[in-house]
C-alpha cells in the first residue's frame, strides 16, 4: 500500500453503495493526468461519511483532490494494449466547494 495525494477531474458520477452490515460508502472514478501526459484511471472508494459526502456532491468533470491509500494495477484495453490504473480507498476530498451545511 501507498500513501498518495492525486487530483484530477471526476469521471461520471460518484455513487453511494451499501455493503454488508448496511455499511455506506461511496465509489468514482477520476481521471489524473500523469508527468508524461498520459491520463491514468483512479477507482477510488471512500468509507468516511465525510469524504463520501464530498464525492457524493460533485458532477461529472469537476476538479478533486484525494488523499489516501494507493495500489496501482494494469488493465488491458479491446485492442489488448495494457494501461496503468490505480485503486484508492480515499480518507479525504478536498474540492472546490464548500462542505455541506456551510
């Protein structure tokens, strides 16, 4: 596991998921942008209520910051070319927008 701090722009929407025990989390996937300029898929899964909330409020495209665990993996496109991803359990969003409530 890797410690990391990666931001980019959210793919699609976060949705909020209910696993055993009635556990909430929330899962996205962000596009960041990598030092050679190659775009590197980020599945991040969130269990704070309060990074759950903040992924929960952002809309497709919008910029974010993500601070947590990292794995990187690889996965095969249709054409059988490999591509770099990474999976996040984030522990903190930090956005644009205020925390709700504020």
């Amino acid at each position: 596991m890797i410690d990391g701090l990666v931001s980019g722009r959210l793919v699609g929407v976060a949705e909020q998921r209910e696993g055993k025990n009635a556990t909430r989390f929330a899962v996205a996937k962000v596009r960041a942008t990598a030092g050679d300029g190659e775009a590197v898929v980020v599945n991040v899964i969130a269990f704070a209520p309060e990074a759950c909330a903040a992924l929960l409020a952002l809309d497709d495209g919008d910029s974010v910051a993500l601070a947590g665990a990292l794995t990187p993996k690889v996965w095969s496109d249709k054409q059988g070319n490999t591509k770099p991803a990474l999976d996040m359990v984030a522990s903190r969003v930090l956005t644009a927008y205020p925390p709700s409530g504020q």
